[in-house]
C-alpha cells in the first residue's frame, strides 16, 4: 500500500484518486478509480449480486 497525504480541504466531503483492489490471488478488481461526494449528496453501488460492491 501507498502512504495517504494529506491535502488541502475541498468542497467533497469525500475524495478518491486513484484506487485500486486485488484479490490476494492477483485478480485485479478495481483500478485506477477516482470519484467525488459533495457534503450532502448521496452515493449508491449497484450492481448483481456476487459482483463485489462489498
């Protein structure tokens, strides 16, 4: 795993650059995935089950 830095405050409440997630046997799940969520809003995951949204 990288270091997280911090940075200076933006208007997100919650920020994400750059993610990335591996089984521990090397199936890449996610990779480089970046998004934003503004104070207030409201984010869902979805998607069938067994797709990994946990």
């Amino acid at each position: 795993m990288d270091a997280v830095t911090a940075t200076p405050a933006s208007a997100a409440s919650l920020e994400v650059s750059g993610l990335a997630f591996a089984y521990p046997d090397g199936h890449q799940a996610l990779f480089g995935v970046d998004f934003s969520v503004a104070r207030g809003e409201r984010v869902a995951l979805l998607g069938p089950n067994g797709a990994g949204k946990t």
